[in-house]
C-alpha cells in the first residue's frame, strides 16, 4: 500500500479543520437515509435468532419493556417463553428457583439484596433493545429482531461517525463495509452485545480524535457497558489522539493544553459516569464491582499463553478478523513519510496495541476461554477496534489506491468467509491444515484444542488423551504431563492413572496405533494365524482349547508391516492354578496371571510375521479319575497390538 502514509504532525489536521470539513446536514440526511436503508436489507435477509448469553439478554429485555426494571419475575418467564422455544426446561428451573426464594434460582441468575432476582450480566444491553422490543410487538413484527435493531443502529451512528470522519459518504460506507469485514458480519444477528460493543468503541475513537469528545465519551461509555474493560480507552483515546495531532513546531505541553480542552475532560467524565452504572449496580445488589469477576474468573487463569491465544489463535484469535488491516498497518508504518512522521506513526500504532492490550487481559481470567464464538473470539473481535481505527485515520483525506484497498477487502472478506466455516467446537480450516501439515507450529490453549477435538464443551481430564486425527489418522494429541504412558492411552490401552502435579503437553505425530490381530478357537489351526505346538489337548470347537502338559507352545502369525509391541492371552485356569511363566522367541518374560488379561510387552526380536510362545504351567493336573490329561490353561484366544 504504497501510498497509504503514516500521520505526522505535518499530515494530521487539527481536530477543528476535520469539523469545518463534515458535510452538510442535507448530505448527512441522505446518507443515513441509504445506510439505514441497507442495513434494513442486511437484517431482513436472516431471521431473528438467540445466541451467545441471548437467554439473560431477552428475559432481561421482556422484564424492561415489562416494568422499567431489570429483575425478573414470574410473569417475565411466561411472557417470554412462546418467544423462546425448546428453552422450556431452563424457564421451568429458573421458575422454581424465583418461587422458592433461592439465592441462586438457577445458574446465571442471583438474588440481589433487595430480594429480587437478576442475570448475571449487566441490563445495559436490554436496555437498548427494550424499545425495540415493545415496537415489534405493537407492529406486529418478531420481538426477537430487537437485537437486531440494536446492533444495526449502532453500526449506523457509526457510519454516521465515518462520514465525519472522511467528508465523503462512500468512503463512510467502505469504512462501514470494513467494520462488517472485520467480525461485523459474523455477529451482527447475535442477541449478544458483541457488535454493540466494537461499533461503539469504533465510534467513539472516530469521535474522539475529529474533533468531537463529548460524542466520544457517549459512545466508549455505551461501549463499555457490557464488556468493561474497554473503559480503558477513556486513558487511551486521549494520548491516541495526542499521538495523532502532536505539532512537532510546539513542545509537549502546548500540545497537552491544545489536546485537553473542556470539550475534552466533559467528554471523558461522561465515558466515566455511564461506564460507572454496571459496577454501581452490582455494588449496591450483590456487594461487589462486579459479580461475573467474583464467580465467573479466576486471576490465576491469566497468563501469557493465553494473551497469544486471543491474538494469534489459528481458530478465534484477532489475526482470523483482521489480517489484512494487519497487513496494511505494518506495510504503512514504514513507506512515506519523513523519519518524523513514522516515528508517530508507529508510536501511534503501538497506543493503538496497548490499548487492545488493555481491553483483553481482564477477559483472560474467564473460567470458559473456548466460549461461544463465530469464528473470531468475541473479545478479540471488539478488542481489535484500534488497529481498525488508525487503518481508517491513516486513510482519511487523500486518494485511495486501488489496487492496496482491493487487496485489503479481498483479504477481509476471505477471512470472514473463512471463519464463518465452523462452529467453537470445531477447529478451523486453517488451524486442521497447520495440524495436518505442520503440527509442531500450532500449540493451541488446551481448552480450545480438547473442546474442537471432542467437539463439546468439557472440562479437561489429566486422565485422558485428546487427539485432532482425519481418517483414522492422528497429526496430534494433548496429554497431561502426570500420565505415564500417552501413546499407549492414545492406542485404547489403560496404563495407570495420571495424577499430581504437572502440565499440558502435545505429542506431535504420534506413533500410529497398531491394528489389534485378535485370534479366537476358531483360528487355532495351521495357516489360520495361530499353530498349535507340543502341550495343547484337543480344540473344542467354539471354545477353546485345554493345555495338556507342564508346558504348552504357540506359534503365533501376523501379516501386517509393523512388529507387535503388546501380547495379550486370554483363558482361565484350573482349580489350583494361578499364574504361568511366559517365554516369547527364546526370551522369558517371567510369570504372569493370564487370567487377570493384563497385556504382556513383546520382546523386540528378529522374527518377522511370527512368534514362538512358550508357556509353563504352575500346577497341571488331571481334573478327574475319568480325565487323565495334565490341564492348567484353558487358551480362549490371543490378541496382538
């Protein structure tokens, strides 16, 4: 992207000249007739659904429209169970639990110290759809699209913010179509507060740095309603916009007093005061800034593992939404412009960083890392808003290039047609192809990995050994560090039990599991895998066969390419009988309880596609006065893995 520059002070418009240069009220008029119009079209190609935490969001929603508050009662169920079927079972629950006084009527929902009930979550997100809601019910429409209504209005304030931002309605509507491409589009139809959430951060840093921090402040407030940690641009956004206009002709506290202007700070308490409302209600309902922190996280769940995860993860990280601004913020970070101005240009890029930064690490300490998510995860889809942004600053006032912005929106949209591919329990196109190619360069949190690889939300066993394998194939497994003996687990077998301390691992490529050669009574012939030596009665047909001797032979044969490493012998023993000694190809195991069909380890030999088994009985004798054979082991069968 050649001709994409870096900002300079040289390059960068006081906040008052990109005011004086916004279109007139008449051509703002008309684009938020068309974008209103299109995003109209948008919603009524997909029909309305619940997704994400879409059961809290709407009961809370019912119970606005309801009665102006956010607790929920029994009429709120009944009111919104025909909008909310097959949930019959959780409303029936959650009932019981709201009737009987219970501190927690269900799981997500609380008794406040006022006596009433709550979700989990804040009701600030209902509240923006509530008058959606009682609209669609007086019309007529599906109450459910109240989401809809307000995740799409929101995107269309922040068209609204673009066409300020640019002066132009269709660079406004490409920056709209970018926000869609950048995980705009995969969650859009959530009745979660995801798209929400970006739209608004997106508006707010738009806002803040074009001359309009009142407006900034509204929306990083709106913004932050749900997901708080993005109260943390009300820092940020400021020395993001100080970065942005920073006059190299003036010292740093020209630009500080020119930067913090009343407009500013007024701006900035009014982000503060709504962000306050969540952690004000929490503390006086349940005596905390907030509930979900005190029973949803755990501090200890932060690590830098995960902060990689959220950035890089090959199935929901921020690089599967944004590649291409990636790519572009790198590319013009360091072609135009003076030394100067790149240096602003990357001190610009790293705020914008720190910033997505700042948003993710308190959403490291969720207890579900692998949460419900379209392809991108959900905070790494909001939290990317910044690097959005400086896309869309550094591209404000000058002439696109054609071919740098077609290469920016084919990457986008194959990135959203990528991971609209698969659910959060399934791994990604690109993450099963790095697995099958190249394994040892993906290491997944081992949340995600066991999840995708069982395809179910779990929690994770030390016990057991979880695989990512395509036709029977397996490229790579997860094990916990405790376990003796992951191979053998990942082959069917049982060593001991993992436990105690220790960590998660990955075995790349493992060792293919061997196909078990399994030989019953009816194989125990010659040419049939299993000879019959010196020692042996005769085979009863369908049974088995008693041994006749102090010492009984087999000869096992086995046609596929790889040695067996596993000899299991299973029978039962006569009266008096309890162990017998194993000898394979001239080499004596020592003895073993062949009843208890524990698998015995075969001696690595030269032999190929055979095996000599000698057996000494322990206590042969003849069972009866009528019966004068020697019988100890009656041989049911032989497996080889």
């Amino acid at each position: 992207m050649s001709s994409i520059q870096t900002d300079g002070a040289s390059l960068a418009p006081p906040p008052a000249a990109l005011a004086s240069a916004a279109p007139g009220r008449r051509a703002t008029a008309l684009f938020g007739a068309l974008l209103a119009l299109l995003l109209l079209a948008l919603a009524l190609s997909q029909p309305a659904s619940l997704s994400g935490d879409g059961e809290e969001y709407l009961l809370m929603t019912v119970a606005l429209a309801s009665h102006a508050s956010p607790d929920l009662r029994l009429d709120d169920l009944a009111r919104a169970r025909p909008l909310m079927p097959g949930y019959e079972p959780a409303l029936d629950e959650l009932g019981r639990g709201i009737a009987a006084g219970a501190l927690v009527p269900r799981q997500g929902y609380y008794r406040g110290n006022d006596g009433r009930a709550y979700s989990l979550h804040f009701f600030g997100y209902p509240a923006l759809a509530a008058l959606p809601f009682k609209l669609l019910q007086w019309s007529g429409g599906n109450p459910l699209r109240c989401f809809q209504v307000a995740n799409l209005t929101l995107v269309w304030l922040l068209g609204l913010c673009l066409l300020r931002l640019f002066g132009s309605a269709p660079k406004a509507l490409a920056g709209v179509a970018l926000f869609l491409g950048c995980g705009g589009i995969l969650y859009w139809n959530w009745s979660s507060p995801e798209v929400v959430s970006a739209a608004a951060l997106l508006a707010a840093l738009v806002c803040w740095c074009s001359g309009a921090p009142r407006r900034g402040g509204l929306l990083a407030g709106v913004a932050a309603l749900q997901n708080p940690s993005i109260v943390f641009v009300l820092g940020g956004a400021p020395l993001l916009a100080l970065c942005l206009h920073y006059r190299r002709d003036a010292g740093l506290g020209a630009n500080l007093r020119a930067m913090l202007t009343p407009r500013m700070l007024a701006g900035l308490a009014i982000g503060l005061a709504i962000w306050a409302l969540s952690p004000a209600f929490n503390l006086v309902e349940f005596g905390t800034p907030s509930l979900i922190a005190k029973v949803a996280t755990a501090r200890e769940l932060i690590s830098l593992a995960r902060l990689h995860s959220l950035y890089f993860d090959l199935n929901q990280g921020m690089l599967i939404a944004i590649p291409g601004v990636a790519a572009a913020l790198l590319l013009s970070a360091w072609r135009t412009g003076t030394a100067p101005s790149r240096r602003l240009g990357a001190l610009a890029l790293l705020l914008a960083v720190a910033l997505t930064v700042s948003f993710a690490v308190p959403a490291l300490s969720v207890h579900n890392w692998n949460s419900g998510a379209a392809g991108v995860m959900r905070y790494a889809f909001w939290a990317a808003m910044p690097l959005v942004f400086l896309l869309l600053w550094r591209l404000r006032g000058r002439r696109w290039p054609a071919l740098p912005i077609a290469l920016l929106a084919a990457g986008q949209a194959l990135a959203m047609a990528h991971a609209s591919q698969y659910l959060y329990t399934q791994f990604s196109p690109l993450a099963g192809w790095v697995m099958r190619h190249a394994p040892s360069l993906y290491n997944p949190e081992p949340e995600i990995f066991a999840e995708r690889a069982t395809h179910g939300e779990l929690q994770l066993d030390p016990g057991k050994v979880y695989a990512f394998e395509q036709d029977g194939v397996v490229f790579k497994a997860l094990y916990h560090s405790s376990l003796p003996d992951p191979q053998a687990r990942l082959c069917g077998e049982a060593p001991a039990a993992a436990g105690g301390a220790g960590q998660w691992r990955y075995l790349n490529r493992p060792a293919a599991c061997s196909v078990p050669v399994k030989l019953a009574a009816g194989q125990f012939q010659r040419g049939a895998g299993l000879l019959l030596g010196a020692g042996w009665s005769e085979v009863e047909q369908g049974r088995g066969v008693w041994s006749d001797s102090a010492r009984s032979q087999l000869v096992l044969s086995y046609t596929r390419g790889t040695p067996p490493q596993q000899l299991i012998i299973q029978g039962y023993y006569l009266d008096g009988n309890h162990r017998t000694r194993v000898a394979v190809n001239g080499k004596d195991l020592g003895w073993f309880d062949l009843q208890a069909g524990a698998p015995l380890a075969v001696p690595v030999t030269g032999a190929e596609h055979a095996m000599t088994i000698e057996l000494t009985h322990e206590a042969p004798h003849s069972p009866g006065p009528q019966d004068g054979r020697q019988l100890a082991f009656f041989l049911q069968g032989t497996t080889l893995r």
